[in-house]
C-alpha cells in the first residue's frame, strides 16, 4: 500500500454553496489525505449529497476555495474534475440504461490500475451480467455497476453518496466486502456519505458530521463510534443503531 502520510488530496477552504435560489452549505473547510477514509454524516437534509456534488463542481459556489490534487479545482468544470482523479457515485447511480455493463465500464475507463477485468474481478456478478444492458440489472447490480465506473476511471479521490441505500443485506455484504478490499488494495481516497451510522464508522478512520449545512463535529470515526451520546444528539437515535 501506498503510503502518503501528511500529503492532502482534496481541501475545502471556507466553501459556501447551494443552489440558484438556497445557500445550503457555509463555510465549510474540511482536508482529507490522499488515502484517508472519511464519513460524512449528518440527518436527512443537512447537505451531505450537496457537499459531494460542490466537490464536483455541480452547485453553485458562492465563497471559498477548492483544492484537489495540489492544484486549485475551484473553477473547473465538472468533466475536468473527473479527468483530473475524483471518481463520484451519486445518490441516483446513473448508469447508461442503453448501454450494455460493458460499456457502461468501457466509456468510463481511464489508464491506470483499475482495469474493467479487475473491476469484473471485484463484482464477479457484474462479469455475469457484462452482456446485459443497463436497464436490465437489479438494485444491487446497478450499484457495483456504478462503483465499477467509477472505479475504472482510476480516481484518486471516491466521493460515494449513500452506495448501501434500498439494497439487500446480501448485496450490502458485497459492496462492504468490496470496500473494505479496496481500501486495503488501492490508494484511494473515499468519502462515504451513508445514513447507517455505525456501518460508516466502521468503513472509516474520520468523520464529519453536518447540520444544517455546517460541521458540527470532526474526528475519529472509532471516537465517535464510542460516544454513544454524542452519536444520538448529533445524528438522530434512530439512526445510532
Ligand atoms: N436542486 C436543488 N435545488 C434547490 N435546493 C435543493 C436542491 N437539492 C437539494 N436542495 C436542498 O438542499 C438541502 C440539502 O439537501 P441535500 O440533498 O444536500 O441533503 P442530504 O443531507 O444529502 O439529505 P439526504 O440524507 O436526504 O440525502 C435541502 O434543504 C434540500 O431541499
Ligand atoms: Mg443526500
């Protein structure tokens, strides 16, 4: 495993963003370091997904600066940003229907590591389905197709936005597994927005948590994971399973 102690792969310095109409996030500074695991945690509607879809320069910015990679991304078109090492898996998944699995994986795929044979090799299901189109693939499928791309455009950075949600335990065992292979495997960074709690804790070594568009407690994933009040006042009891 790569080690990059200390170098940042992406820095949010100050970024207020929303949408047209509604500011949602303010001033938010976070950094995250190339090969580091972060939870973004927070209650419905606080801005998780909003925060991921800034870093992909989907909202628009009122303040602040981005940084990915050593270099200023603030301005950068959303396609630019792909090509420059942020892999994103958004809420929707967005895969191409029309599309066969294998060109889903084929139009995604930038040189470096993560070939489609071993994303096929991490999601041996999806090597079953390779042949089948978009819109013929379960929940699930969907999902490790959607991880799949945005792994075989060798990102440096994995923003992945609630990957566990509406899917089978089986599948959710999948997916962890995958992760957790990733994680040991590749030098990448993640960032995991996930609404189970304790899964995301466990899948990580730093948190964040939001309300209300700001950040209201940062640090360890196992501190958090211990503290058990804090856990249930900042993001629901129902949710601190
Ligand atoms: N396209 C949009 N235009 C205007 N406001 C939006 C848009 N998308 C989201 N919002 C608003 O921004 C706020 C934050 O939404 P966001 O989707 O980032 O929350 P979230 O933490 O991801 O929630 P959830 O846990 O439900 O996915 C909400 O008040 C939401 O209504
Ligand atoms: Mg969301």
């Amino acid at each position: 495993m790569v080690e990059l102690l200390g170098a940042e792969i992406l820095g949010l310095d100050g970024v207020t963003a929303g949408y047209r109409d509604t500011v949602v996030l303010e001033q938010v500074s976070a950094s995250v370091g190339a090969n580091e695991a972060w939870a973004v945690l927070g209650r419905n509607g606080v801005g998780k997904t909003t925060l991921l879809m800034t870093i992909m320069g989907l909202t628009v910015l009122r303040e602040g600066r981005i940084r990915f990679d050593g270099g200023d991304i603030t301005n950068m078109d959303t396609h630019r940003r792909v090509q420059a090492g942020i892999g994103y898996v958004s809420q929707e998944r967005e895969i191409f229907p029309s599309l066969t699995v294998d060109e889903n994986l084929r139009v995604a795929t930038q040189p470096g590591e993560w070939t489609r044979e071993r994303a096929y090799d991490l999601f041996p299901r999806l090597a079953e389905r390779r042949r089948n189109y978009g819109n013929q693939l379960s929940g699930g499928e969907q999902q490790m197709l959607a991880v799949g791309r945005a792994l075989v455009g060798n990102p440096k950075l994995l923003l992945l936005d609630e990957p566990f949600e509406g899917l089978a335990p089986v599948i959710i065992d999948t997916l962890i597994g995958a992760f957790a292979r990733l994680r040991r495997e590749s030098a990448i960074a993640t960032v995991l927005v996930e609404q189970q709690v304790e899964l995301a804790l466990e899948l990580t070594q730093q948190a964040l948590v939001l309300d209300k568009g700001q950040i209201v407690w940062r640090g360890a994933s196992a501190d958090l994971a211990a503290d058990r009040d804090n856990l249930a006042m900042l993001v629901g009891l129902q949710e601190a399973r």
